[in-house]
C-alpha cells in the first residue's frame, strides 16, 4: 500500500473531516482516510488500483475544500 498526503484547507470542525472521509472512501482503490481539521492534513492509503492523486483532489474540491498543490503537508 502506499500513503498520499494531501494539504487541506477549508476544513473547520470534525464533521468536515468525517465529510472528506466519507468522499475519498467512495474512490476505488481506497483503503484508508485519516482527515485532521486542527493540521489540514489527510492521509490516505491507496491499494495498487487507484484511479491516481488528481482524482483524490477532484473529490476534495468538489466537497469544497481546497486542496495545496506542492504542499509539505
């Protein structure tokens, strides 16, 4: 499995992290989230068949939140 980590902001209380959650758990391939709103930081771990990072981000955005491109997260 491999770990992408994506900087996110917009991202104001808990239930929108369990909103980002429940978005990218829908994504093939994916088999874990863990979405902090305090760091703006979401983890996920990807299996071999995942549709790739752009795909992550669409999701994110169309939740509307925004994600950081180039970002150290």
């Amino acid at each position: 499995m491999e770990t992408i980590v994506l900087q996110v902001t917009g991202m104001a209380c808990g239930g929108c992290a369990e909103r980002i959650d429940a978005v990218l758990r829908r994504v093939e391939g994916v088999r874990e989230v863990a979405a902090d709103h305090t760091t703006g930081r979401v983890e996920v771990r990807v299996g071999s068949a995942w549709p790739g990072r752009q795909v992550l981000v669409e999701r994110i955005t169309g939740a509307g939140y925004d994600v950081i491109e180039g970002a150290s997260a």
